[in-house]
C-alpha cells in the first residue's frame, strides 16, 4: 500500500457545531479536502509537528500520516516549484507561504510557471496548486510579516486570487481553491485568524469568485476585502450612529472580479470607497476604483475614494497602528465629499 | 578602482579527470579514468550514434531556417549531442524529462515531432505538444527554474509509489541560479528520483565558465548534498550514457538523486542573436571540434567492426529526411489563430476574458472586411 492509498477509506466530514475561529476553519478545510481526496497533500515551513506558526495546520500530521503532510526545507521558491511538479504528475497540493513577505522568493515560480503553464501547454497542463499566504498586518508583526502583496498576484493572467474575511468563507473557500483546475493563491488575514463565529461544517457558502454584500445601506459602498471588511463594518457601525447607511461588499476575489455585484451596488448608492491595507499607489483598489469608473461614472454621485495603507514599507510594530486604515480614517475620508 | 578590481582566475586546484570510456581519439579507454563504469553494450552505442547523427543533421538545419527568418531564435545543441542523446536514452518510457532552452534535441529524442519542439522556437505558441504523451515538461527559459519542477514531479511519483523517474538538464550558467541549489536540496532532503545532468558548455551567453563559479567541478557539489556526483566527460556519449543510465535506475531503486556533470562545449552561438566572435578565440572552438562527440564514437564503432558504411549511411539518410521534413514544415506558413490566445490561460470560464475574445473578434472581422463598420 502506498502513502496516498492508506487514507483512502476515511469516511465522509460530519455535521459539528461549534464556535470556530477562522483558523481553526480553514484547518477543518484541509482535513476534510485531504480525507475526501488522497491526491491532497500539505507541505511548507513548519506546518507539520507544529501545526504552522497559525495553527492553520494542527494536526493533519497526526492524522494523515508524513506522506500527505511534511515540513519542508525552508524555501520558498522551492517550495512552489516543487508543488508545480507534483500538480504536473496528478497530485493538488496545498502550500504555505508562512508569511506574506516570504513568498517573494517564490515570485517567479507563481509568475513565470504557475500562472502559465495552463496557457504555455494549450491547457494540456493544468496545475491544481493551493498557494496559501497568511497576509497583511495587525498583529504586531515585526518587519516582513505584515506585507501586502495581493496586488502583485492579482495583476497575474492566469491565478485566481481570493481572500475570506470570516470563517465559514475561510473553510467554503478554501474547499473550493483545493477543487479548482487553476492555481489559486489564497490569501489569508492573520489579523482575522482568531475570528470566531457559530459554525455548523462543513459549511458552503458563495461560490469563491463572487463578491457578497454583508451589510446593507444605502447611502456610500464600502468595498473591502481579507482584513479591510472588519474595518468595513466598523464604518458602517459608526456611520449608522451618524444617520448615514453604509453598504459593505466584501470582494472575496479579486481575480476574478465580481463587477456584477459591486456596480450594482454602486448603482444603489451611487458614493463608493475601497479599502485595503496594502499601500494605495499601484494598489489594488485603483484595479476597483477604474472599473467601477468606465461602467457606472453616470451612477456615481461623487469620486470612487480610496481608504489604504500609506505609501510607504509596512512599519514597525509600535507604528502599525498609524499606517492601518480604521473606521474614523474611512469616515474621515467621506467627509471629504460633498453630501 | 585597478587594485580592487575582481580577479578572476578560476580554481586554482586542478579539476578531477572527467570519467571516460571512449578517448579523443576513438579509442577505448582502461583503468581509473573509467570511473569503473564498463562499455555499454554494443548495440547501445550503435543507437546512440544514430540518433547523435539524425539530431545534429535536424539542428544544423534548423540553425540555417533560422538565420533564413523562418524562426523567431533558436538554441543550438551543435557539439552537445551526446549528453543529450545519452539523458533520454537512459530514461524508460514512464519516465519524465524536464528541458532547458537548448535541449530541443533530447526532446525530438523523445519522440515529440519536430512542429512541437519547434513550435516555442518558430513562435507560433509557446510549447505544442502534450506532455503527458510524451513525458516531456516544455523547455524553460528562466534558468533552472525548471530543475524544481522535475523534484516536484518526482517525488510526487515517490509518494504514489510508481516508479517514475525524473531527469533535469541544466547548463553552467544555471547553476548561479538560487532554484538550482533549492532544487538539489529538496531532492536530497526528500531523497526524490531525480537525475541532475549539469551540461557544462563553458559558456552562458558570452560568460565564460570563470565568471560563473570558483569551483573546479560542479560535480563536486553532489558532496554537500550527500548525493552521487560525477565529473563525466560531456563528449562521450558512451561514458554519458554509463554513468546517466546508472543514476536512473540507482534512483529507481530508491536510492535518490545524482548529480552528473557532463564537460561539453557549444560549438555554436548561443542564438542566431548572439556573436560569438566577441567573447571567444576561434582557435578555441577548434580545439573542440577535434573533441566531436559523433566523431568519436564512429572512430571507435568502426575500430571494432559494429559500425559500417551501410550503418553509417541509414544514419545520415535519416538525418537527411528529418532535416527536409523539417524544412517542409518550417517553410510552410504557421497557422496561428488569434482568438485561442483567450482559451487556455484558466481551466475555469471568465466572463472578462470572454468579453475580451469578443472584442478581438470584432476586430478580425472589422479587418477582414477592410474595416468596414
């Protein structure tokens, strides 16, 4: 019997209620995609004895033997290249990039090879690679682990970037990225791991690609997404202490772009502000702010604004909280229009 | 700035003998400089010569269609043959090779049709050919960011328990890249199927191997990754395929990786772009001339009575019809079809690629009715 055979009797998840954090969701993810598929293995810095820095990874080790889940050599270009291999030969690796800033060495084994292989090959390759990237800030990370770099993959032909805000969206989506044909890279808020709710898994909610509404108003969208939709919410909170009724779409990818949802919207409200930690020169809320421009500029009451992370490298701990976009700063920032 | 200025002088400890069965001059070779690696059989030899015959004769003239502007570039293997020749031969077919930019040979070898290994060259799409098929991973232009995917592909044949080996080439050049150290690491660690063939042509566009490393060997790196590591002459098909075939099958077993370097020379420019004349002596692509891989093997192939003229002539009429197959094809207009550019880059539709295809389209038919709107 082989390594990838010995796991192929567990039986199908069971229902379980329980309050679950993100990270524990996106943990009950890669146990059930690994039960459910023995072609699933999980590999990267870390991520076996102990479970990950985060935990995402607690336990699979344990259950599923070194054969589906192992620590490996601690680079990261390898460490994609690698899974390429794998995906080239059958298997759906799942990878992590143990921090945002980290995966810069594997850079040209995403651009130059994962996100073209599909095309190079006339799609007689398909490589069904899970990049999985613990992103963003606000967690008093020191330099390199708070980095932003969604938009660098986002402007990538041939990825799907996605990032949950919530766990139920963490576990659907993240079974989901292991299902996809495509490389997905998927990126989690660190800020966001200890999230919890009551969750029933395994749990489906909206398909990956598409945006969602989570909060409805009727005055200004608010487009967010990972970490941006808690800061978000907030605004809508104190917003509605100010008679103003804040909508919030949280993008969940961002490539593929949900135009649909967010332009409608914005049809609704006609005022939209994006949000995102990563700096806003170059960001990805330009991508948003120039799409929601050529489809809905006779909607629009007032300029697409954009709430971001200043134009600067990601600060030190104790500065963090200076740079991190926060609900007054968004209020702030529609003040600036006229009402 | 002239008392700090780099000093290259390249290793000043001598380089190890390369192993070698057949010498410079077509005869046997005895005792250590074998590395205790035995002749391979006869008719092995035979083959491997053939196929050193038909595929310089295809590069040769694909060399020429591109200096004529039927292809965009070309990487010739020109003096190369045998650690090309010699790789796929010792690969059975569940195999898996994993090329660089100048391998087009090996991967003909393999058994993929010219249109396909020249399709990327040409530039009519840039790889055509299933890899599955064939067992052939398309070539890869950035520098040894392939040799990963390779341990990658074989290890995963590792853990699904099939006996699978993968086999990379990469150049002197290359080995400055991080992937080529990461590559070597994580197929030792994970003691993946995998065969390293280093092909060490001397030179990396206009580099020369002195500005490429301090090292004497490359081979001498297998060391710290606790693999086998061979220094091989790279113009002996015979030692090539001795040493290769082993590794391959070493791997098979279960012993893991190998790293193997093969000591060659590029005989011609790196592309059609590049002017060799700038960097290099041509006293000193005489002297590799005079080390002809092909030439050698049919000195001693003929010395020992296998090979005849009737062989020999098989040989260069195959080469002959390759090389007028491959003019045929490379002459003939690639028929290229704009709007495919959209249907490959997902698995998953996209409605905006989709609206994107539409948009060309219309365009194409604006065009083909002399932009009539």
């Amino acid at each position: 019997m082989t390594m990838l055979e010995e796991n192929r009797t567990v039986p199908a998840p069971a229902r379980r209620t329980a309050t679950v954090t993100m990270a524990a969701a996106l943990n009950a993810a890669l146990r059930d995609a690994m039960a459910e598929d023995p072609r699933v293995v999980v590999y990267g810095e870390d991520i076996g004895a102990l479970g990950g820095v985060f935990r995402v990874t607690d336990g699979l080790q344990a259950e599923f033997g070194e054969g589906r889940v192992w620590d490996s050599p601690a680079a990261e270009s390898g460490i994609v290249g690698t899974a390429i291999g794998m995906a080239e030969y059958g298997l759906r690796p799942v990878v992590e990039m143990q921090f945002d800033a980290f995966s810069y060495p594997a850079f040209q084994q995403i651009a130059s090879h994962l996100a073209k292989l599909g095309s190079r090959t006339k799609g007689r390759l398909r490589l069904p690679v899970v990049v999985r990237i613990p992103c963003a800030g606000g967690i008093g990370g020191i330099e390199h682990h708070s980095d932003s770099s969604e938009a660098y993959w986002a402007a990538t032909p041939g990825l799907t970037v996605v990032t949950p805000s919530n766990p139920a969206d963490a576990y659907s989506m993240l079974r989901e990225a292991i299902a996809s044909d495509d490389p997905v890279i998927f990126m989690e808020p660190k800020s966001r791991y200890w999230m919890s709710e009551e969750l029933a898994l395994p749990v489906q909610t909206l398909p990956m690609t598409k945006a969602r509404v989570v909060r409805s108003g009727s005055d200004v969208t608010l487009i967010a997404y990972g970490s941006g939709v808690k800061v978000a919410l907030d605004a809508a909170d104190a917003g509605a202490e100010e008679d103003l009724s804040v909508e919030v779409v949280d993008l969940r990818s961002l490539s593929p772009f949900d135009d649909e949802t967010v332009c409608a919207s914005v049809r609704k409200t006609g005022r939209a502000a994006v949000i995102h930690e990563a700096p806003g020169f170059g960001g990805f809320g330009a991508e948003v702010a120039a799409r929601l421009t050529e489809r809905e500029f006779f909607s629009l009451e007032a300029p697409i604004l954009r709430v971001t992370g200043f134009d600067i490298p990601f600060p030190a701990p104790k500065l963090e909280q200076y740079y991190l976009p926060n609900a007054e700063r968004v209020l702030a920032a529609l003040d600036t229009w006229e009402w | 700035m002239t008392d700090n200025d780099v000093v290259v002088t390249g290793s000043a400890r001598p380089a190890p003998k390369p192993i070698a069965l057949i010498d410079e001059s077509g005869s046997a070779v005895a005792g250590e400089a074998t590395g205790g690696f035995g002749m391979p059989p006869v008719e092995v030899l035979l083959e491997l010569y053939r196929q050193m015959v038909v595929v310089r004769r295809f590069d040769v003239q694909v060399t020429k269609l591109t200096r004529q502007g039927r292809l965009a570039t070309y990487a010739p293997a020109l003096g190369q043959e045998a650690c090309e020749i010699a790789g796929v031969a010792a690969l059975a077919p569940q195999d898996w090779l994993f090329p660089s930019h100048r391998d087009t040979v090996a991967m003909l070898a393999r058994g993929i049709p010219p249109q396909g290994v020249l399709a990327f060259f040409r530039g009519d799409w840039h790889s055509d050919f299933d890899p599955k098929q064939h067992r052939v991973a398309p070539l890869s232009v950035p520098l040894a960011s392939h040799v990963l995917h390779a341990v990658g592909l074989a290890t995963a044949a590792k853990l699904s328990g099939d006996p699978v080996v993968a086999l990379t080439f990469l150049g002197d050049g290359a080995s400055s890249a991080g992937d080529a150290h990461e590559a070597l690491n994580f197929a030792s660690t994970w003691q993946a199927p995998t065969v390293f063939v280093l092909q060490n042509n001397h030179y990396a566009i206009s580099v020369p191997l002195s500005h490429q490393t301090h090292a004497r060997s490359f081979a001498d790196r297998a060391a710290g990754y606790d693999m086998p590591g061979f220094l091989v002459d790279g113009n002996d098909a015979a030692a090539m395929y001795a040493v290769i075939s082993q590794a391959v099958e070493r791997a098979r077993a279960g012993g893991g990786p190998s790293l193997i370097e093969g000591v060659t020379y590029r005989i011609e420019a790196h592309t059609n772009s590049d002017d060799p004349t700038r960097y290099r002596t041509a006293d000193e692509v005489e002297e590799w001339r005079r080390r002809d891989p092909i030439a050698r093997l049919e000195t001693y192939l003929r010395a020992s009575g296998a090979l005849d003229d009737a062989f020999a002539q098989r040989a260069a009429t195959e080469g002959e019809e390759l090389a007028a197959r491959t003019r045929d094809l490379m002459n003939a207009e690639a028929r290229v079809d704009p709007l495919e550019l959209f249907d490959h880059v997902y698995a998953a539709e996209r409605p905006a690629l989709r609206a994107q295809r539409d948009l060309l389209a219309r365009e194409l038919a604006d065009a083909a009715t002399g932009g009539q709107r």
